[in-house]
C-alpha cells in the first residue's frame, strides 16, 4: 500500500429532517392501521356483549345447557345446548371427510405422480373451489346432493326426508376442502428437497418417506390448515341455514335436521324483537367464544408440534 | 479414451463399474462417455471444475437420479456384474445398499435416535435397535457428543455433527457402498477433519466415493482420484462433462498425463 491514494473519507450525509420526518409518518400510519383492526375486534366485541346483555342477565350460563327455543310471546325460553351440539357436530363431520380427503389431494399433488402440467391444472381445479359463493354450494346441495342422497339412502330402504345435519356436513367437508389442500400442498412443497433425497438414500420407499418424513415434518403446518378449516366450518352459514333444516333439536340421527349457530342467526334476526334478539347476541357471543377456542387450541397444538422438532 | 482402470496401483476387486455411460436430462447431454471402475474398501474421489458431472454420476450410482423426471442413462452401470438399471432391479434395494451422504447435512425432523433407527426400521431390521443405534453412533465418533440426549431433536446439534449424524444413519443400513457428494462443503475446517478421519475408519468395511471441490481433501484421504472435466459443446446447455483422468491420488496430484489435469490440480482453472 502506498500513501499516494488515500482511501475517501466516510460519508458524512447526514439525513435531511424532511426524511426523518417521513420515517415518522410511516411508523405511524403503519401504528394507527394496526391499532384500527384492534379497535374493530374490540368494537366488535363489546356490541356483542352489550346487546347480549339483557339475556345473559336472563338467562345466565344455563342459556349453554338449556334445549328449547321458543320466542312465542308470555312463553319465552332460550337455550342455544341444541346449535352448540348442532355446530360441533356438523364441524367434527365435515373434518372426519375433508381431513384424509384434502390431505390425499396435497399428497397427490406435491409428489410427481402425474406430470407438472396436469398437476397444475388441478392445483388451480382445488383453488377454484374455494371461490365458489357459498349460497351456490346450498343450491347444490338441494338440487343435486339430497336427491342423490335421497336416491342412495333409498336402496337401503332407510327414509331420508332431505334437509339433515349429514347433507350439511357433506356440503361443509367440500367447503373446506380447498382450505385443507392448499395449505397443506404449500406445507408439504415448502420442505426441503434434502428431506425427500436423504429418506431415499437410504432406500425408503416413496410411502414410507410420505408417511415417516414428509408427513411428520410438515405437521405443523397441514394441523393449521385443519384449524382453520375448522374455524371456517363452525362460522360458515348459508349453505348450512340450506341444507341443515333449521330443526331446534337434539337428535343422534344424522338424517335428522338439526341447526347451528350461525345458521340460527342467519334465521330467526330478521324477525326478531326484544329479549329474541338479546337471546341471539348471547348465541352470537357463545360462537365468537367457540371460535376464539379453536383458534387458541389450533396455536397451541401448532407451537407444540414446532417445539418437537 | 480413458481406460475403465486407474492408470497405476493394482485393483483387486470391482464393486461398481460404469461402462461408456452417457446421462441425459431431457435432450441435454450432461455427461458424455464415462467408464469407471471402483475398487472395493478403498476411497475413489471425484474432483473437477464446477458443472463437469461428478455429482450426477456419483447420484447414478444409487439410482437417485431417477427423481429427476426428465434423467436418463445410456451405457452400463453395474454393481458386482448385476446391471444397476435392468428393468427387474428395485432401486429402493439398490439405495440400502448403496448408501449416500449430501453435501448440505439433512437430518430428518426426529430425534437422534430416530433419525438412525429410521433406515433400519424401514427396511424391516429384526435385531436389537439400542444396540444398531449406538454401533452405528460409535463409527462414526459421535457417540460421547450424543448418548446423554439421544432423544433431542437431531436438529439440536453443531453442523458437523448433524454430518456424522447423517453418516451414521446412513451405516445403520450396513450398505456396502457409501457415497458422499461433498459432505464437507458446509462445515468448519475442525468437523470437516473429524469427519475425513472417519472417512479413513470407514474404509475398512465400506467401499466410499467422495465428490470434493477440495483438492487438499482429495489428497488426504483418497487412494484413487478420477478428474472430471468440462468440454464446450454446440448443443443446448453450452457444456459437457467428461472423465478426463483416473489414477492413484499420488499420480494424478504429482504426475498427470494430461495437462488439463495438471493445470487443475495446481489450481490454474476451476
């Protein structure tokens, strides 16, 4: 090194304020934005409650395990036991179909069992079937999915009337079935291809690395998709409120009609005055309650899953 | 034309041997005419310039090329005179046979115990598991780092030693051949040692093919050296990879025939 050339002195800009100024602003939108969805689900929340509040002082808690819904004027009863049992159920379901079926689908199209041309086709097919408005999959289910259910239940002999918790679980399962694919597809593509060529190295067959490496390693993210899924089940109305037959009851058959929450909602607001309408804020609050659950639970199972590995 | 045989040094026994071997992908040649012969319980290495095709003969060899949905060989590959690609051979059998260590170290998201028990499990081992386990840990020298917390996540460790993690899964299957596609490419110079010395004990039992962009690698632990090159070509992919020279390490480090050799290994290109 010679001392001909000396190195240029650091720089010494300084950041004029008008710049300063606008990283403030910046920080600050981005504050107020955040702060605003927080208000909202605060906001949310207390109209919820407020409404709610003539009943729940009524009622109290045994509005949760009380079965008759009878907003008939001088008789008035409200219990929501029969929507609680009529959303868990009809969830469980659709997750006992659309869990295997929406994993097998991710399976299916993350390994290379067809070419990547046809894949991609389907990828879009399962992402489409998201898009479908909701009020559509309850005119499907009318038109198309209890007449054939009609028809199959019919060569057993067993009596099927139509509206039922099974033709709204069923609509439900392909609800979120989309849900469940995607995420998990996008789970299942993300790990490292290092896993897959170290599983077979050392002579795995493809179903042993789908189900002792791939499958493990993804959980996490495949149980996500599944709870938000399931969340989506539990709120989703129109096309149970269609299908479910709106029956306030509690009954083991799933050929019977039964209802939700939402879809209780959905049903009776418009009509509804004084106590009815503080009744159904409380049915409202019992499923914000519901799925604040889920999700909690979902959080939980997917941080502990995480810790494992 | 380079001969199947290493130039010097008598071979006694051939494990693998690929015979005028040309690997496409789709309709790109990757590898033109490769004829190698590898000696049992020796080390070979395979060094040359980046995009020569070490590597994708090193992964022919245990069929993981298959894969790749567009790969596909011309020329014979043989593992003790039986034809690697005969339509009747299950590369699942090939692979616990012929067993393969990366470059970047992939332990799988299981504890440690697991992840060596993994490759026995698989392929039906009736045997003491505790005892595979451990055997397998002591080849290969990470035991005493791992017997207090063999039921943490294989995550849990250093770099070099998720590698030998790797390594010892890989001898849990007892294959015959170990193949290593630069194993020391992400590690520090004192694992990247540790796991050469346990290259040198392996040999005893183990037949290894070691990629290596390191030539001082190359020198210390391999008894045979094959230099790959690359050759300009007019065909899609501008380049293709060839065998230039396969000798004792000794002779193609201090006494090449050929001056592409020479010229690399006293580091004048690549």
């Amino acid at each position: 090194m010679t001392a001909d050339t000396p190195s240029p002195p650091p720089s010494d800009r300084q950041r004029t304020p008008f710049e300063k100024g606008l990283d403030r602003f910046f920080e600050g939108t981005t504050l107020t934005f955040a702060l605003f969805i927080l208000l909202l689900l605060i906001a949310i929340g207390l109209l919820i409650l407020v409404d709610a509040w003539p009943a729940i002082k009524e009622f109290g808690l045994g509005f949760l395990w009380t079965s008759s819904w009878n907003p008939v004027a001088g008789r008035e009863s409200y219990g929501v036991l029969p929507m609680v049992y009529g959303t868990l159920v009809s969830s469980a379901i659709a997750l006992l179909i659309a869990v295997p079926l929406g994993l097998g689908t991710a399976l299916f199209l993350s390994e290379n069992f067809i070419p990547l041309k046809i894949r991609t086709v389907l990828v879009f097919m399962v992402e489409l079937l998201a898009a479908i408005p909701s009020v559509v999959y309850g005119l499907w289910g009318i038109f198309v999915l209890i007449p054939a259910l009609k028809w199959f239940l019919g060569l057993f002999g067993i009596p099927f009337t139509g509206p039922s918790m099974l033709a709204a679980s069923l609509v439900l399962a392909i609800m979120i079935l989309p849900i469940i694919t995607a995420i998990s597809r996008d789970s299942l593509a993300a790990l490292p291809p290092e896993l897959r060529q170290g599983s077979y190295g050392l002579g795995a067959t493809r179903w042993g690395t789908i189900f002792r490496v791939l499958i493990p390693a993804a959980i996490s993210g495949i149980v996500g998709g599944v709870m938000l899924a399931l969340g989506r089940a539990m709120g989703e109305t129109m096309a149970v409120t269609m299908l479910i037959g709106n029956s306030n009851t509690i009954s083991l058959s799933l050929l019977a009609p039964s209802n939700t929450i939402s879809s209780l909602l959905a049903n009776q607001f418009a009509e509804a005055k004084g106590i009815q309408v503080a009744a159904l804020m409380y049915a409202a609050f019992v499923l914000v309650i519901l799925t604040l659950i889920v999700n909690i639970l979902a959080d939980w199972i997917v941080r502990k899953l995480q810790a494992k590995y | 034309m380079v001969d199947t045989m290493p130039k010097s040094g008598t071979m006694t026994d051939v494990v693998l041997r690929a015979k005028e071997c040309d690997i496409y992908y789709g309709s790109y040649k990757a590898v033109r005419d490769v004829s190698i012969d590898i000696p049992r319980n020796k080390i070979t290495a395979f060094i040359g310039p980046s995009g020569c095709g070490k590597s994708t003969v090193l992964r022919c060899f245990n069929r993981l090329n298959d894969l790749i949905e567009s790969f596909s060989l011309k020329g014979k590959m043989t593992y003790h005179g039986q034809d690697l690609y005969a339509p009747d051979v299950d590369p699942v059998e090939v692979r616990r046979r012929i067993g393969m260590v990366f470059q970047k170290p992939n332990p799988f998201p299981k504890t440690i115990y697991d992840n060596i028990a993994y490759g026995p499990r698989i392929s039906g081992y009736k045997g003491d598991m505790d005892e595979l386990v451990e055997t397998s840990l002591r080849r290969a020298v990470l035991w005493d780092e791992v017997k207090d917390k063999l039921q943490e996540s294989g995550f849990s460790l250093s770099g070099g030693q998720q590698q030998r993690l790797c390594i010892a899964r890989t001898i849990a299957v007892q294959p015959e051949v170990v193949l290593m596609d630069e194993p020391c490419a992400a590690l520090d110079p004192i694992s990247t040692l540790k796991v050469e010395e346990l290259m040198k004990e392996l040999v005893q039992n183990y037949t290894i093919i070691i990629v290596t962009h390191n030539m001082q690698q190359a020198t210390r632990v391999a008894d045979y050296t094959a230099f790959y090159n690359a050759q300009v070509t007019e065909e899609a992919g501008g380049k293709v990879g060839y065998l230039a020279e396969f000798d004792s390490t000794e002779k193609i480090f201090n006494d090449p025939e050929q001056e592409s050799t020479r010229d690399y290994v006293t580091g004048r290109f690549g």
